[in-house]
C-alpha cells in the first residue's frame, strides 16, 4: 500500500461517526449505494458547523449519510435533500426520525435534480452539497452557485473520481467532467476554491460576496 493509501486509511478510520449514521452506512452498503466515505462525512459536518448553516440543500440523498453527518453538526439548519429514488428517501426519512432529527427540520424531494433546481430560489442557501450524477456536474455546480448565499458554500463530493482526475491520460466523461469543472472554477474571480483529498475528493468553492 502506498502511502498515500495509507493517509487515507488513516484518515478514514480516524472518524468516529455516531451511530445513526452507522447504521445509515451499513443500510447503504445493503442496498447497493455508495455513501460519502467516513472522512467526507466529517468534513461536510465541520463545514456546516463552521458555516453555522441554517439552510442547506443536498443533490443526492441515498439514505441520509450525509444528511444525518451535516444535521447532527449544524443543530439549527434545516436540510432540504434530492433523490431520484423513491426507496432511498423514505429510508433516509426513518434514519433521520431515527436519530431524533425533527420532521420539520427536513424536506425531501422525489425527482431529477435537473428539473428540481431550476424551481429553487436563488440566493437561499448556506450550502449545497452535490453527490449525484458525475457526468452532469458542471451542470449542478451550476445551480449550486445560483442557489448559494453570497458567501455560501458548494460541496461537491468525489471530485477526484476514483483518482482518475489527476491523471490528464484518463479521459473518460466523468474524468473530463470534473477535471475542466476544476480548471474553471479555480480562474474564476467570483469564487474561491480548494479540493481535499480525503476519501474520493470534496471540492470545496466558496460563493464570493461583493
């Protein structure tokens, strides 16, 4: 194992998730998703803490990995969360009463981001998380930024894509994708950006106010 394999590991490992998102986890590996990895969890978490963020909408619920990760961190926020699969968000619902989370504090939408977000208003949120369909996220970023606070924060999880980002010979869509997304974004005066490495990559981009 290299060592950077083993940083990562490390990194991983070190989280001590609570135990509803545990369970969430382990739900998510039974049905065949892919959750954030623990170490993405934790810094959506402190991410949303730090921002003391009191609207968050998330593209991509599974069963409330990341949801439950953010909710537990920012008490006061209120989580809107986008899946296309019906299945998911009524587990993610229960995970989220679960663990004590009050209904109120979270809304969840059945249907494709795509149609979703153009029907959100714009400049509402604190933070968007987007950890949906690889190939369209330029097109979510997108939205993201429209949907943003001045100041707000976009999340955009497996920014690396399975370590093929960094490597400019792969050049499959996803690859492509989030390679010119981060090209784009780190020239752009109106944002400020970071990519952490940790799990599959969180590119981290801050809506600059004016």
């Amino acid at each position: 194992m290299s060592e950077r394999d083993l940083n990562w590991k490390y990194v991983d490992e070190s989280v001590v998730e609570t135990e509803a998102v545990a369970r969430a986890r382990q739900q998510s590996v039974e049905l065949g998703i892919d959750p954030v990895s623990p170490s993405v969890g934790a810094q959506l978490a402190v991410i949303a803490a730090a921002a003391r963020a009191e609207s968050i909408i998330e593209i991509g619920t599974g069963v409330g990995v990341s949801g439950l990760s953010m909710l537990q961190a920012a008490r006061g926020a209120l989580l809107t969360s986008i899946d296309t699969e019906n299945e998911y968000l009524q587990a993610a619902r229960e995970n989220f009463a679960d663990a004590g989370i009050a209904a109120a504090r979270v809304r969840l939408i059945a249907g494709r981001a795509s149609e979703v977000l153009p029907r959100m208003n714009e400049n509402s949120y604190d933070l968007v998380v987007i950890d949906a369909d690889p190939g369209l996220v330029i097109e979510y970023v997108e939205h993201g930024l429209r949907l943003a606070k001045p100041s707000g924060t976009v999340l955009v999880a497996r920014a690396l894509w399975r370590g093929r980002v960094s490597d400019p010979a792969r050049r499959d869509e996803e690859a492509t994708a989030f390679r010119a997304l981060i090209s784009e974004l780190a020239a752009s005066p109106a944002v400020a950006t970071a990519v952490s490495p940790a799990g599959d990559g969180l590119l981290q981009i801050v809506k600059l106010g004016a």
